[in-house]
C-alpha cells in the first residue's frame, strides 16, 4: 500500500521526508561510500552528525548552555533506575506524582533505590485527571520532584508545569517533548524515550542542569552514570549511531516546520478537532477532564464494546492503523504525535463519522 | 563515490545486500505502509520480524533450547556490569582472564560488584599471546570464569575454548560472533555488541544457558535483570526494533552464503592472505603470536612511523577506509568481518604492496 496513517503510541510514525532521506543515504552518506551505520563513532563524519543534531535539539528546545544534553540507550525504563542512583545523592527521599501507568512504574522502580513519596495521585478518579497542587504533599528535603507531563496510555496531560521550589523538578516527557515550546530552566532533567516524537527507538535523551552531575551512587553501573557520559559526549561506549543520525534528521525536519510554536499550533488544531468530534458525537466517548486531555494520545471509546473489532478491521481497510488501546484501558486510541499530518486526523474524524452513522 | 571498503573495528561494514533490503523496505515494509521502525513493537508484524531473526540466529550457531536469547540495548559495556549483577549470585568473586584492552573494561567493572580474581594476564607481553591454560589460579568457587575472545583493539584471538569445569563460562565476542561456528554448550553466557558482525549499534545480543536466569542481585535495575528480559521475551519496554530488525536481515543473509562453515572458510581465507602479505613483506610487520592472531582485526605497523598519514592517504583516496589503529596501538588496522568482501582485501593488499615498494 501506500503510506498509511499510523496512530501507533510508539514506535510512532515518522515524518515522510526523513524516512525518504534516510533512504537516500542508506547505502552513500554524502559521498562517504558507507552507511551511517557503517561509520565509526569517532570519526569526524559521525562526529559532526551528533554534534549537529545536538545543536539543534538546542535551538528547537531553547537548551541552556548550564544544561547538558545526553543521547543514551535503554529507552526511558533504563532512566527510571539511573534517575534515582544518580539524582539521590546523600538524601534517602524522593518525591512522585502519580498520574498513570507510566508514573506507576517510575515510582516501582525508585522504590528500590531509596524512600518515594507518593505526593499525590489521581489514581482514585481512573487517572481521568491531574491533582490539584495545592494537595501535594512534598518534602523540601526531597532529592527531587518526579512527573510525567504526558501519560501515553491514559491520554492525560499536565496543562501547567509544577512549582517544585528548590527540589529538581523531573519529567518523563517521552510522549510530549517537542511537541511545544518548553521552559526547560523549570526543570533539573527532562528524559524522553526517542520512539514517538524524537526518532526510533533504542535512544533516550536526557537534558539534565550539569550542578546534578556527579552524584551517582557507588554501585550505579557506568553506563548508568550520568557524570561519565557527559564527561565523554555521550560515546563513553558506542552509541546507537544510527538512530542519533535520525533523531537529527527529524531535528531538522522540525525547524523546517517552524521550529516547536508552528508544532504546537499544528498539535492543537488537531487534538482540538478530534475532541470536538468526539464530544458532538454521542457514539464516542473520551473520559479525560478536557483542561489535562492529552494533544498527542486521544483514548477514545464507542458506545458499544461489541463493535471495537468491526471499528479496527475498517480502520485498517482505510489505511488508519493501530489505533486500538492500551489492554490496561480498552477502547481505543488515536496518537497525534508531530509526524501525524492533520490529514490523518480529517481521515479518522470521516471514518468515525461514518462508521458512527452505520453502527449508531 | 560508490561503496566503499571500509575496514572499521565498529560500527563496522555491513552487507550490501541487508543495506540495500532495508533501503527499499524503508517507508513501507511489505505493503503495510509503515517503516519497520514506526511499528508497535507488540504489533503481529514486528513480534513476527523479531521470533524469526531470533529462529535464525538459533539455528546458525546451533543454540540448544536450554538456552535463552535476549536482545537487549546498551551494547557490550552495559553488560560489564550486567553480568557481575546477575550471575555473582550468593557467591562474591568471579574469575577474570586479561588479555588486552577489553578485558581490562570488562575487570574494572566487575570490581565494583564483587572480588575480581584475575586468573591469568598476558599484560607483560604487550598482549601479544594467551596466557597458557595450565597456569591460570582458577578457584572452583568462583561464580563465572569471564574472557574475551577476540580482542577488537589487539588483535589478539584464541583459538581455544577454556575448559572452565563446572563454573560457567562467559564470553565477550563482540568481535567475533558468527565468524565460525561455535559449541555453545561449552559456555554459561555469550554476549555480543551488534555493531560488527551483527548489526547497528545500540542492540547487544545475549545468549545464556536458562539456569543461569534468576540470581540477579537486588539492587539490579530491572532493565539490567536477565529473568525478566527473558520472561518478557526482550519487550519488557521498547526494545531497539530496527537494530533487531536489521540484524535479522544479516542472519537471513549469512544463511544464503551458506552458514557459519562458510563464513568461517572465507574468513579464514582472507586473514591467512593478509597475513601472509604482512610477513613477506619487511615493511609491514603485525606483533602478535601467530596462532593467536585474530582473524577478525588485523593490526600492522609501518616501517616507519612517519609514513602512517600518507598511508592512510592514500588508502582513502582508493576507498580503503578507517585502516587508522586504535590510538593505544597505533600503526593500522584492518577489520575484516563478515561483511568485508574478500575482493576488500585483495584492494588492500595490492595497495600495501605498492606502497611499500614506493616508500620501503
């Protein structure tokens, strides 16, 4: 077929024009007579690439020089335990907020290294909403402040960024980064798995304020060691070159795009569209309270369970891919992440309409 | 320029035939219309990519069922401390051997977790041989007996499987996977970074006999634990897809060329003639023992050092590329993995011979 619309919550699609150059480079990286991922990662041609992307991930996301910027391995579960072995330091605390699945499995793994404190949860309302800060129950003598800005399974995103004092504030922003301008001096560290809006996944990026570095725990595993990769530009060992390469392809593509104003713009538009469908039409339903709806993961369900497998079978006969939901929540679920054109929301927003009209 | 010989230690040459599949599979593999790395990693297509390479795989090297396979990221150094992690279990040494650069990373690292009893070290001699077997202080209590095989940087191979008694056996063979084939039951793990005769990097492949599952020390991270990769079948989180994909594509391609006996007759074939060239030649000279010799990398020197940059010159401006040697070497050194074509070889010993007729 030709290209289809995949709603995929990660690995995510990616923009055509970046597949379409990796493709053209494959074999001949500018005359190289190699691959990029045939090169060496010392070499000057490898080392420019990284330098590049690194560079404008910079300029995209408005990165403080005080801040180092890291592409690691291990996707963002490896950063649930090298978080805390390295951001615990000499404190035995720290505190989490709870606001889904993904924040329920940063706080399991924290728990093996040190105290966490659950300073809220939503848990109670089915993650339908975020608690309201002024009942969060932090320690100032916390390590650190973790939470996740943007909960992929259960489509609920902060509408605000947490006032955590002089605790790090951290953020899982694995299913939002770049999808909208950010003040990254609100934040200690900011890590995101790349499979939805950076690149393929097999790469985590990590933008910490470098006064965090060096504390890691003595039994922290080097390459867990926030201190040694910086120190060595993020190739203490090799590093997943090729997808570094991508993830700068789609830096690239970004600031074509009018850098992350013009995304967040596009990302409103479409979420607003397919919300609005949603809620005019009685045969779908989103239960998120609208303020901390998600723009990048629209979970949505239809009035009758039984017709789930029809919806996806005629889905997928039009090029609407994976948009069945996370088994923990049912239903269904469309992600609009950068690389989703608005025409793939129009596409799904007509295939609901009709399928809507014949099952409704 | 056309495809270059390209003779980097790693991320090293691949196929051109894998190269060329996965340029054309790129923006829609097999009529789905997605790319291999916009797919879930849990979707039917992916799961189906993912079983066969790890089938091929299985049946090149001829890996019994009592053993698992896991595709993990972080390359060969997360391992370091992975396997002291996992396998030190209720005892507290490990027996190391060093014989050269690897070895001493794989040590150092281990030190960390437990007592690192270096059983034996060619040191003394430049790492110009394999300690002799009789002479190793093994201790029948250590919980692994740990060597590398192949050593990328020295250049330095055994050409025997230690006999480790009942202490399990556990091989860094980074460099030298899938070369020939090999008797896995003589070993209790095998790990192997991608990045030479595998794949990309930033996908480690990790092959180890099932009792050796489930000792994992308390304080592993979850990403780090053997038992619950394996019970997740390597999707215990997004796993690298395209690296394991690609790396599918190299299994299926050393399938065609005829399996491990082959590649071990061609390998043989094109180190043997290099080699050969070396030591009739006064002006290139390799230092290591010759039945130690790796077949994989092939360190020289020139007869004069002052010659290395137009050496190198000169070899680029053929297409020889990354004949540089390691900076703890020095001189040259060309990799000659399974990829390298032998028609690489003859191209480079036919340059080495009129250089040296020009200069020696």
């Amino acid at each position: 077929m030709s290209r289809a619309f995949n709603f995929c919550a990660g690995p995510a699609t990616l923009p055509e024009p970046v597949l379409k150059q990796a493709q053209e480079e494959m074999l001949d990286w500018r005359g190289t007579g190699m691959s990029v991922m045939e090169m060496s990662h010392r070499s000057d041609e490898f080392v420019a690439i990284a330098e590049e992307a690194e560079r404008d991930l910079r300029e995209l996301a408005e990165i403080p020089e005080d801040y180092a910027v890291l592409f690691m391995q291990g996707g963002a579960s490896s950063q649930f335990s090298t978080i805390p072995l390295n951001l615990l330091g000499d404190k035995t605390s720290a505190d989490y907020v709870n606001t889904g699945i993904w924040s329920k499995k940063a706080i399991a793994e924290a728990r093996r290294y040190g105290d966490v404190n659950v300073v809220a949860s939503s848990e109670d309302s089915g993650f339908t909403t975020v608690p309201d800060p002024s009942g969060w129950r932090t320690r100032p003598d916390a390590a650190y402040l973790h939470y996740t800005p943007n909960e992929t399974i259960g489509g609920l995103e902060f509408d605000f960024v947490p006032d955590s004092g002089d605790v790090p504030l951290v953020a899982d922003m694995s299913s939002t980064i770049l999808s909208r301008p950010l003040d990254v001096t609100r934040y200690g560290l900011i890590y995101a798995g790349a499979q939805k809006n950076i690149g393929p996944s097999g790469l985590v990026v990590v933008i910490l304020r470098k006064d965090l570095l060096g504390k890691a725990r003595k039994e922290t595993p080097t390459m867990m060691n926030y201190q040694v990769i910086a120190d060595n530009g993020s190739m203490y060992n090799t590093p997943a070159t090729y997808s570094w390469y991508l993830a700068g392809l789609v830096f690239k593509w970004l600031k074509a795009q009018g850098g992350l104003e013009a995304m967040a713009e596009r990302n409103e538009r479409k979420a607003r569209k397919l919300y609005r469908f949603i809620d005019d039409n009685d045969f779908y339903a989103n239960p998120i309270e609208p303020r901390f709806r998600s723009r990048m993961n629209v979970p949505f369900t239809l009035a009758d369970e039984a017709l789930n497998r029809a919806f996806l079978e005629g889905a997928e006969a039009r090029g609407l891919l994976n948009l069945k939901g996370h088994r923990s929540v049912g239903g269904m679920r469309a992600s609009l992440y950068n690389a989703m054109p608005e025409a793939g929301v129009d596409a799904l927003i007509d295939y609901m309409a009709e399928f809507a009209k014949e099952h409704g």
